[in-house]
C-alpha cells in the first residue's frame, strides 16, 4: 500500500525511480569523469564527441582556474613560463606551483595552427610538443614615433667598461670581456631548458630528434626591454632569397629604437669605447648609433637582385636561397629558432657529433652545433650561443667584423670559439660562431 502510495505521489510530480536512479548514476559518472580528468589531464576518447560541449567550457574553465591562471597585465601583456604543451583557452596550461598538465591530444590538434583575436598565437609541430602562447601585443608599441618611445634607464654596471691595454692589445680578451659584461645572458635550468635529443653527423638526414630542442622558456624573458625590441624586428623580413625588402617607416623607427635600448647596455656601450679608441667610429653617441643602424639594418644585394638582404636579416632571421637545390643560410639565432620552433616552421633534427669524442652537448650547453629544417628547407649544419643576450650578439659580431678576420679565434667563458666572418663589399655578410672542439 505505502509503495502504491508513493508510486502515485511519484507519477503527480513528474517524478520515475529509474530516471532518479539513471540521474544518480549519471552523477556518479560525471564525478568520476571529472575527478579522472584532474588527475590525468585527459578526457575519455571514447565519450570525447558526446562530451564535447561540455568539455570545452566546463574542462576549459576548470582548468582556467586551476592550472593556467592569467597573470594581471599592466604595460606589456601577460606571460607564462612556456612549455611544449596544450595551452588552454585564455590559460596557459601552467599551475602557479610549476606544475605541468597533460592535455588531450585530440583536443590540441583541434586548436593546433589556430590564431586567435585577443593579440596570441597559438603553435606547435611535433608530437611532443604542445602548443604554445605567444603574446606580441606589446611589440607593437614598437612601431610608434620615435618622440613616444621609452627606453631603460641608464644605469650603473658595477663592472669597468673601458678596455685595457691587454683588451685592445688581443681580440680574444676582448671577446671574453665582452663575454662578462654580458649580465643579461640567460642561465640554463632557470630561465629556459634545452633537450639535445641525439647526435647525428652532417650528412646523415634522419631526424634524431623526437621533440623540440626548447623544452621551456621563462616568462620574464620578453618583459625584457632588448630582448623584446629585438624579436619585434624578426617579422619584418621575407625569408626568401631574393626577394626585394621594402621597409617602411614603422620598420625603421623599430631598428632605431633597437640600436638605442641596446645602446644602453655594458657590451654595447664597451664596443662603442673599443671602436672609437680605435678610431673607427665617432665617440658621439648620436653618431655611433646611426652608424650602428646602418651597419646591421641598411639593405644590400644578395643572389644577385639589389636591396634583398641585411646584415640583421641574414645572420639573425635567416634566408632560403632559390638557386638550385633550396638551402637555409644564416639563421644564427637562439631567439628566433624559439620561435619559429614554437610555431612549427622549425624541425629540430639533432646535434651534430662534436670533433672531439666525449663532448657531449646537455641541457646546460650553450654552444650549440645543430640540424634543423625551416619550412621544409634543410639546414644541415648550424652554429649557434644559446641564452645569450641580442646586445652581447650584435657586439661580438661587430667588434670581430672591425678588429678580426673571417676565423677569429676566441674565448667565451667555458668556450673556445672560432667567430666566423664573411664579408659582402664593406658589409657584414655573415657571422656565427663555430666549436673549436
């Protein structure tokens, strides 16, 4: 009789014991759903379409508060400390602990290559691999007029900028000072991590490399007033060989605010010292900065076609020469392979097997010798100083383009290097560094 009873009142209110059961479990399915997604990042492939939906705004959102939490923005946008991962939508996929979240895969490849609206990018190639974020919104202050531009404070070093006797007696010293008066150069395991992968020699094409060569990369690394100006440069050049650069005024006004923050720095204001006592820049600073300008920046001919190179864009960004069999030449930056790696136009393929057997590259290394591919072009052998900053670049290869040979052999800390350059006419044409070992 109380079961008729409670089956009438039951059907009154709209109510059936097997939905009520069927709601039950369906609970407990979404509570162990949920609990198995926190726990292993993934979310069952099996009921992923039917889930769909749900998975992109309650996974999402979740995940936005736990694991990938916006970092406040005040001048230059906000960054993360980026790993080769799934980043998630306005997160990062990154715990404020440091910890990492494994993401679906199905999911990644959904979101792999997309751009969104809100100034970031999204990008990432391998397999093991996941997309990263790169914000670039601050880059675009860059490009405005010269009379609202900031600049660092000058400051003081604490360390001797002039050269010694000994410095302008022998380009090595000077080279090595340079070396120490670079206090914005980068430490292995704090501020980024490289994974070598295998070794390989020059000709063998297999890739030895499962995933990409930077495994993270510390989010204070582009609030930093050189290394920022100089990525903004990166896209203003095409790649191919060749073709003829028009730069507008933007540009411009972005190369010489370049010149002028790294102006500011100890390697740069060293250089300038050294070249001067030398006699062959002016001791003007004005004057000094424009000859700068012109030296890294000024267009030149390249392949056979007027105004399709620069110094800038040769050694830092690299080109794809067009004639026969297409190759990358230059490409010398660990800056730009980050980024182009981030964004899947590079595919790093390996070391190349140092001369000397036992001189094994790790992830404190930061001489690397290395294959990659760009765009589907091979470079079969490059050279490149990890971690180092865009000013200690541009003076190491100014100073050994003025004071040295094609083979300058040098010390830079724990390293002994051959600073190659190649000259075009009264241009720097190309400039690298090779391991002695």
């Amino acid at each position: 009789m109380d079961g008729l009873i409670k089956g009438l009142l039951n059907v009154a209110l709209g109510h059936d014991d097997r939905d009520a059961e069927t709601d039950s479990q369906s609970r407990d399915e979404r509570s162990r759903s949920t609990w198995a997604e926190v726990v292993s990042g993934e979310q069952d492939d099996e009921s992923s379409n039917d889930r769909t939906h749900g998975y992109k705004h309650n996974q999402w959102n979740r995940e936005e508060q736990n694991y990938g939490r916006k970092e406040e923005s005040e001048t230059g946008g906000s960054w993360t400390q980026m790993r080769p991962q799934k980043a998630v939508h306005e997160g990062y996929g990154r715990g404020e602990d440091g910890g990492t979240q494994n993401y679906n895969q199905s999911h990644w490849n959904q979101k792999e290559g997309q751009e969104n609206n809100d100034g970031w990018e999204t990008v990432g190639k391998k397999p093991q691999q996941r997309p990263q974020k790169v914000q670039m919104d601050n880059w675009n202050n860059y490009k405005r007029p010269a009379s609202e531009q900031e600049y660092t404070s000058e400051v003081e070093y604490g360390v001797d900028i002039e050269p010694s006797e000994n410095e302008l007696a022998d380009l090595s010293k000077a080279c090595s000072k340079l070396w120490e008066l670079d206090l914005n150069r980068l430490i292995p395991g704090r501020d980024y991590e490289i994974d070598c992968g295998e070794g390989k020699k020059v000709y063998q094409k297999e890739d030895m490399a499962q995933g990409s060569l930077f495994s993270w990369l510390s989010k204070d690394i582009f609030r930093r007033a050189t290394y920022s100006r100089f990525c903004s440069l990166l896209d203003n050049y095409n790649p191919h060989e060749g073709h003829k650069e028009v730069v507008t005024s933007q540009e411009r006004q972005e190369q010489a605010a370049f010149i002028e923050e790294i102006s500011r720095t100890a390697p740069i204001k060293y250089l300038h010292k050294y070249l001067s006592s030398k006699g062959i820049v002016s001791g003007d600073s004005q004057d000094f900065k424009r000859f700068m300008t012109g030296l890294w920046f000024d267009l030149y001919g390249r392949g056979g076609t007027y105004g399709c190179s620069s110094a800038f864009e040769h050694v830092f960004v690299g080109e794809i020469k067009q004639r026969g069999e297409q190759e990358v030449s230059g490409f010398h930056n660990w800056l730009q392979f980050y980024l182009e790696e981030a964004k899947g136009r590079v595919d790093y393929q390996g070391y190349i097997f140092p001369r000397r057997r036992g001189e094994t590259p790790d992830s404190e290394t930061q001489l690397l010798t290395i294959q990659f591919e760009w765009n589907g072009v091979l470079k079969s052998v490059s050279s490149t100083l990890v971690g180092v900053s865009p000013e200690f670049e541009v003076a190491l290869y100014t100073l050994c383009f003025f004071m040295g040979g094609e083979d300058n052999h040098v010390q830079l800390g724990p390293y002994l290097v051959n600073i190659k350059c190649y000259r075009l006419g009264d241009n720097i044409g190309s400039a690298f560094p090779m391991s002695e070992c």
